[in-house]
C-alpha cells in the first residue's frame, strides 16, 4: 500500500483518515448491494419494509457526505491505494485521489441527492418499485463517489484547486 499524505499535522490520525475514505464509495454500494439481496430473497416482505429500507440506505449515503465534509474541513490531500485482493499474479488495486475538489464534489452531490432521497421518502406513494429505486439510487451515488474519487476526474477539471 502506498500513501502520500500530504497534510502533516497529525500523522497517525490522518492516515487513519486517508485509509477510511474507501468507506466514501463503499458504504452507499454496500447497502444497494445488502437491501437487493434482501429484495431478491424476500421479495415481498421487503416491498413492505419501505421505512428501514429508506432510513437504511439514506444514512449511508449520508454518512459518505459528511465524511467528505470532515476530510475537507481538515485539509486532508492524499493518494491512497487500496488493494483488496490480488489472484494469479494479478494485483487488483484501487486509486483514491483525495483533494478539496473531490471532497467538495462529493459533499455537494452527496447531499444534493440526500435531500432528493428525503424528499422521495415523504412524497412517493409506497408502492412495489419504491424498494428497487432507493436501491438504484444509492447505487448510482456510489458509482458517481468512485468517478469523483478515482484520479482521472482530476485530469478532466482545469480548475482543480
């Protein structure tokens, strides 16, 4: 694993910080990925449990925000590479870029989409694909943490600061 951090001012508590930030993607892909399962075996039952589904995957996402919120606030820059595995000689490893412009894109849309979330939860009829959108939704929040994370959206904005 390699780190570059480049905030100092307290090392082991900013790499901690920097190692955790996996959780930014992670937690809202986590629980798409519980609650489909979940829709998948019990189908039924699961359509009926709109509540907890909701309160569920709308604090993951959440969570995902405010974290980037607290990366920001303490200035934290940093490259992690995680590697989760590696099998036949094939290292596979992903490439976090940790900067304001990544942080502050997460938190915005973060909570952009959790107000929509929220919103959602409070106007939409509880009806039989209520269940399967906040699954999808919270898929898609995490796949769009993964871009503004990954190293290559920074090539892309001229005005990365």
């Amino acid at each position: 694993m390699r780190v570059n951090v480049v905030a100092e001012k307290h090392c082991i508590r900013t790499m901690d910080l920097v190692k955790l930030s996996i959780l930014i993607p992670a937690l809202p892909i986590a629980s798409a990925f519980l609650i489909g399962v979940l829709l998948l075996a019990f189908n039924r039952t699961m359509n009926r449990l709109t509540k907890p589904v909701s309160f569920l995957i709308i604090n993951s996402a959440l969570l995902s925000s405010l974290y980037a919120v607290l990366l920001f606030y303490k200035h934290i820059s940093a490259e992690y590479i995680y590697k989760p595995f590696s099998s036949f000689n094939i290292d596979y490893s992903i490439d976090l870029g940790l900067n304001n412009t990544s942080e502050i894109s997460i938190a915005v849309i973060g909570l952009l989409t959790v107000s929509l979330m929220i919103i959602n939860f409070v106007k939409l009829p509880r009806s039989k694909g209520y269940v399967l959108y906040f699954v999808f939704l919270s898929t898609f929040l995490g796949a769009v943490f993964f871009f503004f994370l990954s190293n290559t959206y920074l090539n892309i904005l001229p005005f990365s600061f």
